[in-house]
C-alpha cells in the first residue's frame, strides 16, 4: 500500500497532501518512524569513535524526521478534526509515544556519551545555541529517568505510559460532554440576545439538525453572550450549570477518576525524580524555578484584585436591586448584570461593539500589524488541498520577498474540534526548512462573523504565537519557534494583544460591517475607558485557577483522591468570594490535564504579562511601530526561539529587567492617584 508519510512531498511549501493522507496511513507510520529512529539511536551508540558533539548530539537533535513527519500531521488533527478512528489511535499512539521516549531517555549507552560531553562542555568550542542544546540535552534526559537506577527507571516508564492515556482520556472525555450538550430554543426565548448571536445560534441549529430551531451550547463563543444577554436568568443558571459540569456529568465521560489518578501519578513520578511535589519538578525546568516564586507573584497581584472584585460584586448586587429584584448575585449571574453595567456607566455594550470586528477585517488587521511592524506579508492561496474547508492558507513572505513560510488560519469552532484557541505547527523552522503554522479558534461560525473583543484578542493572541514559530531563524529544530520555557512563551502571543486596541491600529480595521464606516474616536474612547472595567472578576478567576491548578500539583495525597475536597481547600485558602468561580474546575482544566505542558503552569500566563506589558511600555515609549524596537523585538525574541536563556533574551530585548508595574497598571491595580 503507498503511504504518503514514506514519500518525499512534492506539495507547494511542502504542504502534507491532506487529499492523500489517509486515517489508516497513520499507524504504519508511526510505527515505521519509532523504528527508524531506534536505528537511527543505534548508529550513534554503536560509533566506535568517542562522542563529539557532531556524532552524538547533532546526530540524535537530527533523528527522528519521519516520526516528526507523521506527527506533526496527526496530532494535530486529533486536536482540530477529530473523529471517532483518530480517537482510538490516539490512545494507541500516545501509549507508544510515551514508551518510545522512555527508551530515548532509558538508553544508557546514548547517555553515557550526552554525559561525557556535558562534563567537557566548557572545553568543546561551542557556539551559544549549541552549548544549550547540549544543555537542554543533558537535563531532557535527567528529567526523563536517565540517572535513575534500573528499577526506578521502569517505573517512570509505566507512569509515564499511564498519564499519557489518562490525559488524552481527559481531553476526549471533554470533547465528548462538550458534543453531548445543546440547548435548543425557539425565537420566542431569545429575549435580549444580540442578532449576531441568534444567526450563529441558527447556523450551529442547522449543523446539528434542528432546522429552524437556535442552538447553544457550553463552547465558550456560545455561552459566553448568552450569559451575557439573554433576559432568562433560568435558561441563564441552566447553562451556567452546563458549562462547569462538562467532565463531571453522570456518564462514563465523568473526569473525577481520571484527573485525581493523573495528580497521583504525577506525585509519585516527582518522587521517583527526587522532587517534593510535580509543581516542583516542572518548574526545576522553567523562568519561575520553584513554587514559591509563582506563589510570590500571584499573591502580588491576588490582594489588589480582591479589593477590586468586591467593588465589582457591590456594584452587580447594586444593579441586581436596581432591577426591582431582591435575589443574592450567584456566580451564573455575573455576565448579565456586567453587561448592564458596563452599558449604564460607559454607554456601551458588546452589540456596539461586534459589527466593527467582522472576523476577516480583524485577521486583515493582524496582518497588517504584523507587516507594519516586520514588514512580513501575508498572501492568501486559494489552491491548496487543505484538511477542513473552513481552513484558509497563507503564504509568508519577508520584506525582501524570500519565504517566511505558510500560515494556516483555522478559526471556526466544530463538533470535531477541541475547545480553547491555540497555534500548533506542522512543521517547525530549522535552518533552511521553513515552518507551517496554524492558528486554531473556536469562533461561532454564522455569516458575517462578528467577534466581541476577547475574541479579538485571542485572535491577535494566536497570531503572536503564530509570528514566534514563522519568523524563527535558528539552526536547531528543537530551538525553534514556541520551543521555549512554557513560562516564556506567551511574551510573543500576549505582546501582541495591546495592538489590537491601539486607536492607530483600531482605525486601520475596525470597520463598520454594514456600512463600511471607520470606527469613531468616541467608540475607541468608550473602548479604551472600558478596558479596565470588570477585571477585579477577570484577574480573580484567573488566578484562582491558577491557585487550583498550583494545589492539584503540590501534594493532595494519596488516591482516592476527592475533586471538591482539593477545590474547597484550595479556594478557601486564598479566601475567594462565593460568587466568583475559577476561570476552570477541575474536571475540564485542559490546560493542566490533558497533557503535562501547562501543568503546574496555569500561571504563565501571568508571568509572561509582566514581560509584554513591560515589554509593549517599550513601544510606547518609542511609537507602536518604531522599526528600531519592532527590529530589537524580532531579533531577540522572534527569531530566537529557545536559543537562548530567556531572562537574556529579554533584556538584550528591554536592555533591562521586566518591572512588574505596568501589568498592575494595564489591569487597572492600583490606586488611580498611582498610575500613570
Ligand atoms: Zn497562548
């Protein structure tokens, strides 16, 4: 049988041809890239010559293309177009996965010679990027079992076979909860629900076979406006109550078993590994280096926010009384009365607001910053064969005309998508090999698609992520792009959320979808004005999450391990008020259980705030599009990936250590006689 992933590609960009590839070309593939690279790990070890850093460590970093090949297609269809075949196998694969790599790090020959020349590194003559790929190298294997004894070293490897099955059981089980609910309404209950949202709630009814009917369901473009709109505060609490039992219903897609088995097993791998608790190890390998540092950080900001979200909760009861209603606020209630709120003291709503943000006037609006900053173009391809027809392409090129590498915009949300908003790759950047990048949402696909502004800045967000993996420019493919410390990583995606809402740039997309009229400075004002408005409850449930996520990994106990338990002490510890939820509940926390990366490291995102908002303070202070800036940013950032410690990429940035004023002062933290 031909099998695409065993051929060359002869596809423009070197694009996977999505109309050959097949589910069942996977497998083999997979199975065949294992091989080879065991083969490939062979010849390094049975080298008769002593290790050098040509034959051994650019010789491993080099293994492995057919398993990246085949990878970097499915995974990523498991994520964004999944179905019941690529579900299955990705059970199989991640279980094959985790032992593939356990061997890696299990092979005692191939790190014997990686621990040679780690002791000589001083002495090999090597340049900045190649010491730390040696670096990384060497602490890639300890953190994978390599020093460990033989017996602690199979227990690593069955743990880390487990969690890899538990974790993509977590996300499976969300995806199919998050299928699973719908609520159908007639015209006749949509009281107060803006246009827009009524279309898409028409076009997701079409889709799943109500016909005429509106559905609405718990993705977040769904029930984000009906919380926020709808005049029904019943159908209101029913949803709301939807959404934070996804993972937690009474079905065999319940998440409680599966997530408290993940914390254990996490626990006991950090004490094999010589670690107090998970949070501990993971963070052995990021900016924050230990708990207590993010703990620090978050505790700087939590006080603030907590005097500020108990404003906010008086002024929604205020609203509540206002209203000629007498109930308590509950968590369910917050949207609605926010949204009142926000109409009463800045005279605006989210329905002034979306028919400015029609999706491709927004993405046409990244673009153009992304141009105006790096002078990089984007140009759409109509002819190539994609996996998903909402998928558009783009070609990347520099200012000279040389080729960045294609962009693939992925924005509506699906039954076969998993939920959140995130960039992946299908090829990353390694010397002259350029990348294939892709932004994936989950916008409610109705026609025109109108954004509210956190969906804007999600997709600015992603784009970020997206300029970090095209305009890498380094000579190692595991240092290239977003391959950075998970802490690092959102400084490129969260940097580019403030260009969203310059008036410059708002000016330059922000269109009228009717008609075509620019957006005044007025709205832009209201805008601006706004922005820090409702951020005491966006911080609080931010960083409560953050809290839950640091409590699930820093000890809970020995299983059974009981969910609400570990969520009660977690929230009662840091005192949060009754009607502010955290932004996750456990059971459909992605970000920490469905996969290691983000676990224990709910906080990066506020970590990484304090550098982009230092950080954009530097444009500011320079123009938004000052060249010399925007050039210090992509040769210090952009370009270099994980090259280099990033502490010393930002300063060569920043010329400075970040300061942690201007995220306080962008969230509004700070006594207003304090801000500038
Ligand atoms: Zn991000």
């Amino acid at each position: 049988m031909s099998n695409p992933f065993f051929e060359e590609w002869q596809t423009p960009y070197g694009i996977p041809p999505f109309d050959r590839i097949d589910d069942q070309h996977f497998e083999p593939a997979f199975d065949q890239g294992f091989e080879v690279q065991l083969e490939e790990i062979n010849t390094i070890t049975a080298n008769p010559d002593s290790p050098t850093f040509a034959n051994t460590v650019e010789a491993l970093e080099a293994s492995g293309s057919l398993l990246d090949k085949v990878a970097g297609v499915f995974f990523n269809l498991a994520s964004s177009d999944t179905n019941p075949d690529r579900q299955a196998l990705e059970m199989t694969v991640s279980e094959k996965w985790s032992n593939h790599t356990s061997d890696l790090y299990g092979n005692d020959a191939l790190f014997t010679r990686i621990e040679h020349l780690y002791k000589a590194r001083t002495t090999l003559d090597l340049a900045p990027d190649q010491l730390r790929l040696l670096t990384d190298m060497y602490q890639n294997f300890v953190r994978g079992g390599a020093s460990l004894g033989s017996r602690e070293k199979a227990e690593v490897r069955k743990l880390n076979a487990q969690l890899a099955q538990l974790e993509t059981q977590f996300s499976q089980n969300i995806l199919k909860d998050t299928n699973d609910f719908e609520l159908i309404l007639d015209r006749e209950q949509l009281i107060g629900l803006p246009e827009s949202v009524q279309a898409a709630a028409a076009t997701e009814a079409e889709a799943r076979g109500h016909s005429g009917g509106f559905a609405f369901t718990i993705s977040r473009s769904s029930i984000t406006p009906f919380l926020q709109f709808s005049e029904d505060r019943e159908l209101r609490q029913h949803m709301y109550e939807a959404y934070t039992r996804c993972g937690d219903n009474d079905n065999e897609a319940n998440n409680r078993g599966v997530l408290g088995e993940i914390a254990g097993l996490r626990q006991q791998r950090a004490t094999l590994m010589g670690f107090e608790t998970h949070a501990d190890f993971m963070l052995d390998d990021r900016m924050a280096a230990n708990p207590g540092n993010v703990h620090q950080l978050l505790d700087q900001i939590w006080t603030p926010a907590q005097q500020k979200v108990q404003q906010e909760a008086k002024d929604l009861q205020d609203q509540i009384q206002q209203a000629g209603q007498n109930f308590k606020l509950a968590p369910h209630d917050w949207w609605y009365y926010t949204e009142k709120l926000r109409a009463q003291r800045f005279d605006l709503s989210d329905n002034d607001i979306k028919p400015f943000f029609e999706l491709s006037r927004v993405r046409d609006g990244a673009f153009e910053v992304a141009r105006q900053l790096f002078g990089i173009s984007f140009s759409r391809i109509n002819d190539l064969a994609l996996y998903h027809p909402d998928v558009e392409a783009y070609a990347v090129t520099d200012a000279d005309g040389s080729e960045i590498g294609l962009f693939l915009a992925d924005y509506f949300s699906r039954s076969s998508k998993r939920g959140g908003a995130w960039m992946s790759e299908f090829r990353g950047q390694a010397l002259n090999i350029r990348p294939i990048i892709v932004n994936c949402c989950n916008f409610a696909k109705s026609e025109p698609c109108l954004l509210n502004l956190d969906e804007v800045s999600t997709l600015f967000h992603e784009f970020g992520h997206g300029l970090h993996g095209l305009m890498s420019q380094v000579r190692y493919a595991s240092q290239a792009g977003t391959n950075v410390k998970q802490d690092f990583v959102e400084l490129p995606s969260q940097i580019m959320e403030h260009w969203a809402l310059e008036p410059e740039v708002l000016r330059s997309y922000a269109r009228h979808i009717e008609t075509g009229e620019i957006i005044t400075d007025e709205l832009i004002a209201k805008i601006l004005q706004a922005q820090t408005f409702n951020q005491g409850f966006m911080t609080t449930e931010y960083l409560a999450a953050s809290y839950l996520d640091l409590a699930w990994h820093q000890g809970v106990g020995d299983p059974p391990i009981n969910v609400d338990t570990v969520e009660q002490q977690a929230m009662d510890h840091i005192g949060l008020i009754a009607t502010v939820a955290p932004r996750y509940k456990s059971t459909y926390f992605q970000h920490i259980f469905s996969g290691d990366d983000y676990s224990a490291g709910y906080y990066a995102y506020i970590w990484a705030e304090v550098l982009d908002a230092d950080g954009f303070e530097a444009f500011k202070e320079n123009g938004i599009f000052d060249p010399a800036t925007a050039k210090a940013f992509r040769e210090n950032i952009l370009e270099r990936g994980g090259s280099d410690d990033p502490m010393a990429l930002y300063r060569a940035f920043r010329g400075r250590d970040p300061e942690v004023d201007a995220l306080l002062r962008n969230r509004g933290l700070v006594n207003s006689t304090e801000a500038a």
